[in-house]
C-alpha cells in the first residue's frame, strides 16, 4: 500500500497519486490519501477512486503518517506501506523504483530491515546535529543510515507491529527523525536506496532543496513558521535519543541561527519554540502553521 499524506497541496499530492498508480503500478485501491483538514486532489475522479482519509484537522504529518500506516495494515495482506510527501515529486525521484527496493530489500544480509529511505541523513553522535549522506562510489544497493526525512519510504510491517509509529504530539519537525530513531532502537535497520540518493543528490543542501521547490511551493526560508518546531521538538528528540549534551549544542545552533537570520518572524518563531521546548510543550501551536502551501498556476513537476 502506498500512503500520501497531504494539506493544503492538491495540484502536487495530485502529481505525487498519478506517478505512484503511472510509473510504480499501485492499483488505486491501493493507495491510502490522507488529507490533513483542507486539500485534497485536483482531479475528483483519482480521488474517489482512492481510499480518502480526511482528518477532521491539521494533524501535522506526524497525525498524518501515523494514520496512514494504520490505514495501510489495517488490509492483512500488506507487508509494506510506501510512505509519500505530497511534494517528494519535485525532487524527480528515478521511476519505478518500488518494486527494485522491495527485492533488494529482501536479498538483504545483516538485520531485520525496517525501512529504506530514498535519501538519508548521518548523525553527529556527540551534537545530535546530522548532514546529508550521500553514497561513496562501489556502495551496496541498500546502506544503512542513521535518520531521514519522509521523503518516499517504504516501512515494514513489522515495525509497526512492534509499536513503532510517528508521534502525533509532535505534529511537525523532527518527527520523521524521532520515528526513525525509534525503528532503530527497536532493533530494526534504516537502509538508504543508494541509487536514489546519488540521484538526487545535488538537493540535499539547503541551496539544491531551494532550487527544486522553486517556483512549485514556499521554500523553507518562505515559512518561518517552521522555525518554531525546529527549536522546540529538538528537545523531546533529545530527551529521548540522545544526551544532555545535544541539548546545549542545539542552543548554541538556535543562537547562530537568529543570528545569521535576515527574518523577524523566524527569530520570534526560533525564540518561542526554545521556550515551549524547555517547558516541554508538544502537539500543534496555531500561530505557527502554513498558509500557503503551493503556488497557484505553477506548472506541475
């Protein structure tokens, strides 16, 4: 089963749909649309012809993907649900790839694979801060990696049976990474798909991530609402897979980015977020969500 989880994205979770039933070959039966509150598809038929999830409210992609992979088991015979963000088209990943990852995934030697991530993340153990992973030459089909965004990942049935599943509470910001760490410390692998990952590549960096949203959505600099749950959820990540240490290095990174920041909302929201983290707030703050969640007009990627 594949999982979309969008809000406020229909012209590009409609994109994201129509490449899962085109290139992958999921039957429309078999993909799970879940709507965060507002949105939908901007085509009505491929919409009915899904299974439409439609949260009373905004659940973050946390509620979102927490729901999905519900959705996704609750049919007993799925072994892995494909997990999408309604905007992971922009990055052109290479297609299809679902079916390659399965197999290579079950050729696997070294471990119960929980997940492969379509590019992942390595981690600073001694900061807690991580930098993109990007394949050597010569590398395996699957390598592991220590945390990832979404992006477009298939999750096993077995971890969710273990009682892993994204945490609602954290609604948005580091609870991709959060279930992740989870997966792992539950004894699960976290592979990257090394063919994917060299393929999209140049927007790992902040610059080459810019350059694809361009033009299609805000970029991260355009929503300064987002660094309010930068700051605040880094606390609870911390608290519950790393050490104290992460903790003062993450306030040393806070400082430098209200420095470096040209925005007045973004200091507020990373100044706020610092706060509520300290105070241990979780779940959804209302004056910091997005309004806006695509260009209107833009042509689809």
């Amino acid at each position: 089963m594949a999982v979309v989880v969008t809000y406020r994205r229909p012209r590009l979770a409609t994109a994201v749909v129509r490449q899962l039933v085109d290139a992958e070959g999921f039957g429309p039966d078999q993909v799970v649309l879940v709507v965060n509150g507002e949105g939908g598809l901007t085509d009505a038929a491929l919409e009915r012809s899904v299974h439409t999830l439609r949260m009373p409210v905004n659940r973050g992609p946390a509620g979102g993907f927490h729901a999905g992979l519900q959705a996704a088991f609750a049919e007993p015979s799925t072994t892995w649900a494909y997990l999408c963000e309604d905007d992971v088209g922009l990055f052109d990943l290479p297609a299809p790839r679902v079916q390659r990852v399965l197999d290579e995934a079950e050729r696997f030697q070294g471990g119960r694979v929980g997940a492969v991530v379509a590019y992942g993340r390595s981690l600073n153990r001694r900061s807690g801060a991580t930098l993109p992973y990007y394949p050597a030459a010569g590398q395996r089909a699957l390598e592991p990696v220590d945390a990832a965004a979404w992006g477009a990942t298939l999750v096993s049935r077995q971890v969710v049976e273990s009682g892993v599943l994204p945490d609602p509470d954290l609604f948005f910001g580091y609870e991709d990474f959060d279930f992740f760490y989870a997966l792992r410390e539950a004894g699960f692998l976290l592979l990257v798909d090394t063919e994917t990952a060299r393929a999209v590549a140049a927007n790992m960096s902040l610059g080459g991530r810019d350059e694809a949203l361009s033009g299609q959505r805000p970029t991260d600099a355009d929503e300064g609402w987002r660094a309010y749950y930068v700051a605040r959820n880094f606390f609870p990540l911390a608290r519950r897979h790393g050490r104290r240490r992460w903790l003062a290095w993450h306030l040393l990174y806070s400082l430098r980015r209200m420095q470096l920041s040209p925005a007045k909302d973004q200091r507020i929201a990373t100044m706020m977020g610092l706060w509520d983290g300290m105070r241990g707030r979780l779940g959804v703050n209302p004056r910091y969500t997005r309004q806006v969640g695509e260009w209107s007009g833009a042509p689809g990627p």
